[in-house]
C-alpha cells in the first residue's frame, strides 16, 4: 500500500482503485483506522483521541488531492 503521508509518527496510506467507499488507512504504532475521505468518518479500528484530531485534520486540509488519488 503506498505512503501518501508521515507526519509525527502517523503514516496515512491509500490504495489507489481500492474498494468503495473511497477511504484511506492511518497507522500509529499498534493503532490502525480506515477513515471516509467524503464523511471522515472512522469505517475500521481506532486511534488514540489526540492522533485522531491531527488525522482528521490533516485530511479536511487534503481532501481534494485524496479525492484525487
């Protein structure tokens, strides 16, 4: 799965063509969530509240180019 983004020790990474709804993955240690790029709702898993907050707003900040990918 591509890295799309790093930043303070979260990864966020996309399959490009990947199953409906369009989503990406974020990972932070042993934490792991797929997250709707249309919603930014959480699909699968979880992470701590604080690196939920960054997660969620780096993505409304990136959301066209996750669109795009």
């Amino acid at each position: 799965m591509p890295t799309i983004s790093v930043f303070y020790g979260i990864v966020i990474r996309m399959f490009f063509r990947d199953h409906a709804p369009s989503h990406f993955h974020a990972d932070y240690g042993e934490f792991a969530v797929v997250i709707s790029i249309e919603t930014l709702e959480i699909l699968t898993g979880s992470l701590p509240r604080r690196t939920l907050a960054l997660v969620l707003e780096w993505a409304a900040l990136h959301r066209e180019e996750l669109r795009a990918d």
